[in-house]
C-alpha cells in the first residue's frame, strides 16, 4: 500500500497529462492500484517503472475511447482544470506540461503519440525506457516521439510565461469584465484574439469558438452578467498557471484561463460545465 501510495501523484500526473481530464485520470490511477494489489509487490524489481507502465497503458486504452466521446461533445471541447501548487508553476517547461493550451494541442496526437509526447517531454524519460513501457523499439519510440514533436511544434503557440505579466493582465481582465468596461477589456485583448467556451451543453456557453477583438469582448460582458448571484470572484493557480475561478457559494461555476503574447491576451479558454469543475 505504502509504495504505491508514495507514487500516487506522479501516476496522476502521467495519466492527466494523457488524457486532459481529472475524472478519468483518477479512474486509471484505481484501476492501477486494483492490479498493484493483485501482484507479489515483493517480486516486482522496480515499482516505480511496473506502475507507469500500468497506468500508461490502462490511459491510452481509456484515451482511444474518450476521443470517439468527444466527437459527440456539445461546443468546444476543454481539458478539465485542475489546481496545480507553486512548484509547477515555478518551473516554466513543467508547466507548460499541464497548461490548457497545450493539453489542447495534443489532442492533435494519436493516443501513442500523446502517451511518447507526455513520458518524454514532461516527465523525461529516455527513448529506451519509454519503449520498455510500451513494449516497443527504441528506434520506433524515436520516429513516434519525432513525430509528435513536430506535430506540437506546428500548433502550438508561444504564450507569455512571466507570472506577474499573467497576473496583472488577469486582474485587469476581471475588472473590466464584471464592471461591462467594454473599452477596457478591448485595451488588453489582442485584436486577433480567440475564445474557446466550454460549457458542454451543460452551462450556458457560445457552442463555436468565438474570433476577433469586439466579438470577444462582447461575449465576455455577456457571460460577466450572467454570473450567480452574489459571485465570488479569486485568483487561483490553475494548469500552471494564474487564472480566474467564479465560485457560487463554495461552488466552482466557471474557470478562465488567458493566454498572453507580449502582454496582450491571445487566447481565452473558459470551462462553465459544471461537470468539468470538481477538482477547483
């Protein structure tokens, strides 16, 4: 028990970063710790490695499905956020790991490539030992990781990671937003700015990704007046990084995460489905 709970956290973390939500991570992490118990522990040379390889493997299968779901999903679909402590934050290619945007980006990826993308990428492991855990050639978890390299590098945005930048331009965001200043929210958003709302048919939310300065500003008002009653409203460290979480009661209703180049907002993801929220 004491040694698969010491490794608990990292096994979420690999499953979370595979598949972009909190419900289904921790899905995996059980059905781990169900074959972990199944096992002689004694027997097992290295826990730490038999465990990944588990929770990896139990995650691509759980990814194949999730995404034939996701055809289906109502509006754009999000990965769910999840509250992430300074230590991610702090280290800015770890947090990157976990970001939003770039859980977005892999979505791009075949489950393999995704699980080769993660395991390298955010948790360092080698080429050798990541084909030990998919059972596959090193030479064939070169080409796939290659691969889902260039894909990434071809979608991905590079966002501004300066905490206090993040900081300052989240506050002025939330200020301008429930006070309907519309003049003052168009002053920090790019003018190509995009906003991807997911409420998935659950919460009020525009079901198409919404483009362009006034567009965006508008529907931010919008949704800013249609808040709970007596909302609050707090910063919180939210996929690695600052972020705006509006709580009816102890009740997370919404989380938006900005996304910045040279201190402008570029992208906007805010999650309203109240079933994508547990873990704020």
């Amino acid at each position: 028990m004491e040694i698969f709970e010491d490794r608990r956290g990292m096994l979420q973390a690999v499953a979370y970063r595979v598949l972009g939500t909190v419900t289904d991570a921790e899905d995996i992490v059980q059905e781990a710790w169900l074959r972990w118990n199944g096992v002689d522990a004694g027997a097992v040379e290295d826990p730490t490695a038999y465990l990944v390889k588990v929770t990896t493997r139990l995650a691509i299968d759980r990814l194949r499905s999730a995404q034939v779901r996701r055809e289906s999903y109502v509006g754009p679909w999000l990965p769910e956020p999840v509250l992430t402590g300074g230590d991610v934050a702090d280290d800015v290619a770890l947090a990157d790991t976990v970001s939003s945007a770039m859980l977005l980006v892999l979505e791009a990826l075949s489950p393999l490539e995704r699980a080769v993308f993660v395991l390298r990428e955010a948790f360092g492991y080698s080429h050798k030992e990541i084909g030990e855990i998919l059972d596959r050639s090193e030479a064939s978890v070169r080409q796939t990781a290659m691969r889902a390299r260039e894909h990434v590098e071809s979608r991905r945005r590079r966002y501004d990671t300066d905490p206090v930048t993040r900081r300052r331009a989240a506050e002025s965001f939330m200020e301008a937003s429930a006070g309907g200043d519309l003049a003052g929210l168009m002053a920090i958003l790019a003018p190509d700015v995009t906003l991807v709302c997911d409420g998935g048919g659950l919460a009020p939310a525009p079901r198409k990704v919404v483009e362009g300065l006034e567009p965006v500003a508008r529907a931010l008002v919008t949704f800013a007046g249609r808040m709970p009653e007596a909302p609050r409203v707090e910063f919180a460290e939210v996929n690695g990084g600052p972020a705006i979480v509006v709580r009816s009661g102890e009740v997370a209703a919404a989380v938006v995460m900005l996304f910045l180049v040279d201190g402008v907002v570029e992208e906007i993801h805010l999650v309203s489905n109240p079933e994508k929220l547990g873990a704020i």
